[in-house]
C-alpha cells in the first residue's frame, strides 16, 4: 500500500473509532451505575420489575461488549494483512501508521510548533496497540475472551464450539480504559484535537446517575403502590369463613 493511500484510510478511521469510543463509555457508564445504585436502593423492598431491569442490564452488557469487539476487530493477517482490512479498529489503524512515510507525513502536516506533540501522540498511540499483541498480556487475554464470545454466541449462536471462558466486567473495563488511551492518542496525532475522554466519561457518569435515580424512585413508588393494593385487597375480602 502507498502512503497517500495509508494516511486516507487513516484520516477515515480516526474519527470513527473515536465515535465508537464515546459511544461504548456511555454504554459502560449507564451499565455501571445503575448496577450499584438501583440493587442497593431495593434492598428489602419488593423487587417488581426485576425481570425488565435485569433484561435491560444484561442487553447493555451484550451491547458494550459488541461495542470493545468492534473497536478491537481484526481478520486473520495470515488472509489479509492488517493495512488492507477495511475495519475501523484499533489494530488497523496501527497497522496504517507504520506503512513507509506514513507516521513521518502525519507529522510534516503538523504546524511545526506542534510536530513534537504529534510525535509523541503516534508513539503512545502504537505503544498502545503494541500491547493487544503481547500474548502474556493482560491485554491480550482479555481480548481474546470478548472476540470468542463475540464470535461463539453473540454473532453466532455455535452449538459445539461454545467460548472456552467467557468475559467478565473486568475484561471489558480494562479494554475500555485501553480504548480512551488509543482514541485519545490517535485524534490528537491525526486531527489534532486534543479530547479529554475521561472529563466525557464523568459526565456520562453523572447523568446516569440522575437517571438511575429516576428509575429507582419509580419503582420505590411502584412497591409501595403494590403493597397498598395488597392491603386493601386483602380488607375487602373480609374474614376468613370459620
């Protein structure tokens, strides 16, 4: 692949995988806090509508961790070398930056006042994605278990090939944190925006913490409002016959 070639496919990843980014931290965040705030807040309290609240964190995990396997998405390299791949992930994008010139024209493009901060953005940036190869890291084993889960049930419903260990929430916080790092480094290198994602990540924070609020006064009153029926149910029903 030439290099004009490289940095277009650069230029086009970049602000895509950022999106996936903020979209899969406000899933983690919405996901997060309600499951500390909503359980706690019910504790001795007649849980009705457990079912919807458990399906709806149990699709927001699926989602987040269909979220991490796309930022991560890579093919066999043995099939398709890393820079071909038409996938706006993390690993390609590495891939991209270490094409002949690419990384070196990146830089030239920069206003010469900010060539060294976009050095440095690049080399953090692929020290990063450096890391997903190392097979003893945390990193990789992490991934590993999100792209067999992703591929062995949540793609493909597989009968007879089913996940060796499945991903816990740790796998998914430290992929995402690994996420931030990547896109942070890579838009300021590429476009030059210097994004603070954990300022974002706060925010997304905050209001679903006012949401979950919400949703926990909901069914506080929803109980209550069961039990007074109850009561009343059990008024009009009058004394047993003896």
């Amino acid at each position: 692949m030439n290099t004009s070639e490289a940095l277009r496919r650069v230029r086009l990843i970049t602000p895509m995988l950022l999106k996936d980014v903020e979209t899969a931290i406000l899933s983690h965040a919405v996901m997060e806090v309600a499951g500390e705030i909503i359980p706690a807040g019910m504790k001795g309290i007649n849980p009705l509508f457990a079912e919807t609240y458990q399906a709806i964190q149990h699709a927001l995990s699926l989602k987040l961790a269909m979220d991490i396997a796309r930022i991560f998405d890579i093919s066999n390299p043995k099939r398709y070398s890393r820079e071909e791949q038409q996938k706006a992930s993390i690993q390609v994008l590495a891939a991209l930056l270490q094409v002949p010139d690419a990384a070196s024209s990146l830089e030239s493009a920069c206003r010469s006042e900010s060539r060294q901060e976009c050095r440095r953005a690049l080399g953090e940036f692929l020290a990063v994605a450096a890391k997903l190869d190392v097979q003893s890291s945390p990193e990789f084993g992490a991934l590993t278990r999100i792209r067999k889960f992703r591929d062995r049930r949540l793609a493909h419903s597989l009968f007879d090939n089913e996940p060796d260990e499945l991903p816990g929430h740790r796998d998914l916080d430290l992929l995402l944190d690994v996420a931030k790092q990547a896109a942070k480094h890579a838009s300021l290198a590429v476009e030059g925006l210097n994004i603070d994602l954990e300022k974002q990540a706060q925010r997304d924070r905050d209001n679903a913490e006012g949401y979950s609020a919400c949703v926990l006064d909901g069914l506080s009153r929803a109980a209550a409002m069961e039990e007074d029926i109850a009561v009343v149910e059990g008024d009009f029903a009058g004394p047993a016959e003896g």
